[in-house]
C-alpha cells in the first residue's frame, strides 16, 4: 500500500518508509492512498479468531509488501504477550452498555495497542537495513511511559522523551525515568506539553537532524501507531454486532481517528 502526505508536496512511500519517518518531509501526516474495506462476509469469518489474529487482518492491507499474514501474527503475539488478560481487549457487557478494556498493556494505557506493535515493526524494518534510529516522542504521561516500555533495550532504537516538568503523574513519571535501560532517555522540559509539542516538531521539521539521526516519532503522527489502534474497533463490531456507536473518553486524538 502507498501512503501519501496530507499536505500533498512529498512523494508517496510504501509503509516501512511511513513509519520509519513518522512525519512527511513536508510536515504533513502520512495517509493511506486508498483505505481498505472489509466485507461482511470476511467479518463474519472472523468471529472466531484471537484478538491478535483479527488484528493482523486489519493490519495486513496497510503493511502489504512489508510483512505477510503470518509475520503479522508471529509481530503481535510477542508485542501482546505481556498484556495481562489473554483476550488482550475484554469487552464487559453492562446491558444497554458495553465497556471495552484498554487498559491490559504493560503500561495501562490504551496507547500499549499501537507501540509495542509499532516497536515491533520498526525493529524488522531496521534489522532488514542494518540501521539505527531515533524514536522521539512528547508526552503528558501516557505516551512516554508506553513508549518506553515498547522501545526499551531493543539495540538499533534510542528513545527519546519529552515531557513537561511537574505536569505528569508521579506514577508517569516513574514509569519513564525508573528504566534501567541504556537505550531510554526521558527528557524534563520547564514547560507545558504544549513547549513539549513545539520543541518536537522544530526537531522533525530540520531534515538535516533527521538525517543524522534517523528520526521518527512514537506519537500518534506515525501512521505505524494508528494502524494497530484500527484493530480493537473491528474487534468491538465482532462482539457487539454491526451498528455499534463508540463513545471514547480520551483527550487523544489519534485513538478517536484510529476508529
């Protein structure tokens, strides 16, 4: 699948460049050419499959030419193992309501769903070229702490985390700067998330720091982090049947656009 900047001034990639960049030279959010569609039928032959196995079907357009189907599942078997329910997303049926649970990752945050896959892809990705990056991120507590754990000690990745000094969880905060890994770098920034945001950006805007480094990002830029998110949607339509209406409580905007 090609994938095609929203701001329309860079050449199209293929998905392993997509997340292996993060954000276009342009600035613009990488994007699907074409977005796929799943008929009944192939959901209806999906009733019965694991979470991991649905979520490698909703992948597997989007990561064509990277990765086949059975790669997919082999990916996020390891990226989930350590989640800590086995069907990875519960969906509890309280009658009129049903409540779907995010919070199984290493971390509790629904953000685990895409960065321990997107860690994963990565690593195939510069294992294939003998490469190195840099994984840079901002964060207001969830998205570090994810990241991190997602990244940590795999040995062609740095991580780097920007978060705003004394506007995070203590729990968040000990999540990113407790890691004994030689790989991870939290980074307090005196400011707001927004300082955070900013200082991100002006870094992935400079095309010769991007070079050097082999820059890409963790946030929710990275189509690499949405297209895993897509899963636990499809996952819901499975167990609670057509016509479902999602009600997502998070100031995230990358898991309401994953839906």
């Amino acid at each position: 699948m090609r994938f095609r900047s929203t701001r329309g001034a860079s050449p199209e990639v293929d998905f392993e460049t997509a997340i292996l960049t993060g954000l276009a030279p342009d600035s613009g959010l990488y994007l699907p050419v074409e977005w796929p569609s799943f008929s009944n039928a192939t959901l209806a032959s999906w009733t019965d499959l694991s979470y991991q196995e649905v979520a490698a079907r909703v992948i597997e357009p989007f990561a064509e030419g990277f990765v086949d189907l059975d790669e997919l599942e082999s990916l996020l078997a390891a990226a989930y193992e350590g989640f800590g329910n086995r069907e990875i997303a519960p969906i509890v049926d309280l009658g009129d309501l049903h409540v779907m649970e995010l919070f199984w990752g290493p971390t509790l945050a629904f953000k685990d769903f895409g960065l321990q896959m997107l860690a994963s892809m990565v690593d195939v990705a510069l294992q294939r070229h003998d490469r190195r990056a840099t994984v840079v991120g901002a964060t207001s507590g969830d998205t570090g702490s994810a990241a991190i754990e997602a990244f940590r000690d795999r040995d062609q990745v740095d991580v780097v985390i920007l978060y705003p000094h004394g506007r995070v969880s203590e729990v968040q905060r000990r999540q990113m700067t407790t890691v004994q890994s030689q790989n991870v770098h939290a980074v307090a920034v005196d400011g707001t998330f927004d300082d955070c945001q900013d200082l991100l950006k002006r870094l992935l805007a400079d095309q010769t720091a991007r070079q050097a480094f082999s820059l890409t990002t963790t946030n929710s830029i990275n189509f690499g982090r949405l297209a895993p998110q897509i899963a636990y949607y499809i996952w819901a339509v499975l167990k609670v049947g057509r016509g479902v209406s999602f009600a997502v409580p998070s100031g995230n905007f990358g898991n309401v656009f994953s839906g």
